[in-house]
C-alpha cells in the first residue's frame, strides 16, 4: 500500500454509490450529486453572474475545469465550465471527472484539512489531495468491482463513459488492488449486479448503438447543433427554421431545446434515456414518407399503392397526399388548423400539436405501434 488510503477512499467513493446512485452505468454524475443537499452545482456563467461579482473574481481565473468554494451561508458552490466550444466527447468526459474529482474534495473532507475557502481543479498546492480526489472520481465513475480487467481502455472508457486516460487509471487500480479485500465492494458489485452482467455477456456500449433517428454523430460531437429531445417519447427533432412547441412523433409538448449551452446537463440528465429506450424497444424505424418541395408524396400512396399521384388527394382512394395539420387535437377540442404542410415523418404538427393529416389517414403509424411491434419481433429472440 502507498501512501494514499485507498481504503478510507474507496469506502467513501463506495458509500456516495450505495447510498445514491441506481444501478447504472454510465453513471449520471450531475445527478447525482445534484441530490446531496449542501453542494450547489453551477455553470462558470452563473459564477459569475450571481457570485463572481461579489466576491470579485471570475470562475475562469480559477481553473479552466472546475472548483469549490464553500461559501458560509450557501454551503459548497461547486462551479463547472460548460462553456468550451465544440463539445467533443472528450469535453463531456472531463466535465464528468472533474464534477467527480470536486466530490471527492468535499466528501474526503480536503477543506477541513486545508482550512481555506477555496479548492481549484489541479491546483499544485497540494498534490496529494489532488491524487485523493483522482482516485475518488476514478473508483465513482468506474468502480473497481464492475471492470473487467480483461477488457481494452477503450471499451471500458465507452461503457463508463470516461476517457481513455482516465480508463488507464482505473484498469492500473483494478490489476494492482484486488478488490476481494473490501466488504462494501461486494456491496457494490450486489447493487450493479445488472449492469456487471451486461458488461461481461455484453450489450454493447449505449454509444454504439446505432437508430435510424439518432443520428450517431450528435452524441460524440456537438457542433452547434440545435435540436429538440422529447421528455416523452425520447425523439429527436433536428432544429430545421421551424417552429417547435410540441414533438412531431407523439405529441406532447414536454421538449427541451438542447443547444451548446445546455449539451452537458442534457448528456448528463436526458441522454442514456434515449439509448436506454433504444436498448429495450429495440432499433424504432418509425416510417418517414418521402415528399417533393410541395410536400406531396413522392412516392405511392401507402393506401392503395396508387403511383400516379398529381393535386392533393390520391385519385383511386381519395388520401389527403400532402401532409398538414389537421387541427384535431386528440382529447381535447378542435381548432382550425396550421398553415402551411409538414414533414414527411410527422405525426403531428410541432407549432400547436394537433394530428398530421398523415397520420389520420392512417399513411403513418402511430408511434406506439410501431414500439409495440418492434417488441413482439423482438421477443421470439429472447426465447
Ligand atoms: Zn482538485
Ligand atoms: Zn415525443
Ligand atoms: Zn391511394
Ligand atoms: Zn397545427
């Protein structure tokens, strides 16, 4: 054994995980300690708007990362940089570790020790406590008991999502310190039970999986891409000059605009829900119709097989063949409808969430349906 205690450190990264986190890996850093009373997580904007002037300093003059400042009235202000363009994986991975590196300052109780105020990221005052706070994020974002130790840095990297740096680290920790000598990391390992067997028989990583509606490339690069996540649904619209109040696959109007300003706190909060959705409905390949630039179909009327398509309905069936709002919204009153034609996916109209003409012709399928029939091809699989 070093000179660290990696005991008293991985009994406190151990007890954060067991009291806090469910069991899932990667895990939702921001989240979770989000949850603990006396820590206020902030952007470096936010710093410096509420506090920078106050106190006189801004956040960036501390660290480029991240720091603490444990404040006598607001408790520990942990303030993160979100703000550094383009958000590249690697980005988001640091923001994580340093999120977690913080934690460990607080909960390794390093500002009892040092007696100031103020922790910086990196800070070379007192690189022993850094080292503590790196082994803390280390054994916080990929515990010793859930990795793999024959399994490559990269893999492990992906599945944890952490860097590959950060991957070595913890695989150097795991090969040098077994973990059959600590009673809390059988704990552990019982609560991630799941996930352990996922990772060993093994799904692949959540960043890997590819959907026809997810473009694969949002998730490892963020550049300057506006879109709109569906809190209900997990759909993705693609910002395209419209105007979007409601989701256009089911509805609702529960979105979040995810822009660079929000891409860490959506990746943190919203994100594996869209993969984990995936992972259990299987690949959605929610039709999309093919329009010409009038929005009418391009190709043969789904209804009847019609190819022979000219106005705006379907000369042998009599389907509406250009797609608009119909002004029906479901449960509730009707009310004239929106200008203008939609997309060739839409469900529904994103300016004021009534049914596209589409889908009460029945050219589209509900959403629902098309999860409900994945899962029963799905299911012979499994048997
Ligand atoms: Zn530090
Ligand atoms: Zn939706
Ligand atoms: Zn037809
Ligand atoms: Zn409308």
């Amino acid at each position: 054994m070093g000179k660290y205690d990696y005991t008293k450190i991985n009994l406190i990264a151990h007890r954060f995980l067991l009291n806090s986190c469910s069991p899932q890996y990667p895990i939702n850093i921001y989240s979770e300690i989000s949850k603990i009373k006396n820590i206020q997580l902030i952007t470096y904007e936010e710093w410096d708007n509420f506090l920078g002037r106050k106190i006189g300093r801004l956040a960036s003059s501390y660290s480029p990362d991240a720091f603490t400042y444990n404040h006598p009235q607001l408790g520990f202000i942990l303030a993160y940089n979100n703000k550094t363009s383009p958000y590249h994986r690697q980005r988001i991975q640091r923001i994580r570790f340093s999120l977690a590196h913080e934690l460990g300052h607080i909960l390794l109780g390093h500002f009892d020790k040092q007696g100031g105020s103020l922790i910086k990221n990196g800070s070379p005052k007192d690189p022993f406590m850094e080292k503590e706070a790196d082994l803390f994020a280390a054994e916080t974002l990929a515990p010793r008991s859930l990795i793999n130790p024959y399994r490559g840095q990269n893999e492990i990297a992906k599945y944890f999502d952490i860097s590959t740096s950060a991957a070595r680290i913890s695989l150097y920790y795991k090969r040098n310190y077994s973990s059959n000598s600590f009673n809390e990391d059988k704990n552990l390992f019982n609560h991630f039970k799941y996930i352990e067997r996922n990772f060993f028989l093994h799904t692949p990583p959540r960043n890997l999986i590819r959907n026809n509606d997810f473009d694969p490339s949002l998730t490892y690069e963020f550049l300057g891409v506006i879109f709109h996540f569906c809190k209900s649904c997990h759909h993705i619209d693609i910002v395209e000059n419209r105007n979007y109040k409601f989701c256009t696959l089911c509805g609702s109007n529960n979105l979040l605009l995810v822009s660079k300003d929000n891409y860490f706190e959506f990746h943190e909060a919203e994100e594996q829900t869209a993969f984990i959705d995936q992972e259990e409905n299987g690949d959605m390949h929610y039709t999309k119709l093919k329009l010409d630039a009038d929005g009418r179909l391009e190709e043969k009327c789904p209804r009847c097989e019609n190819e022979d398509l000219r106005g705006s309905y379907c000369n042998i069936c009599g389907a509406g063949i250009i797609n608009k709002c119909s002004g029906n919204h479901i449960g509730s009153l009707w009310r004239p409808a929106c200008i203008g034609h939609l997309l060739g996916a839409d469900r529904f109209c994103p300016q004021c969430g009534a049914t596209s003409t589409f889908l009460e012709e029945g050219l589209l399928e509900e959403y629902t349906k098309t999860k409900k029939n994945n899962l029963e091809k799905k299911t012979p699989k499994l048997a």
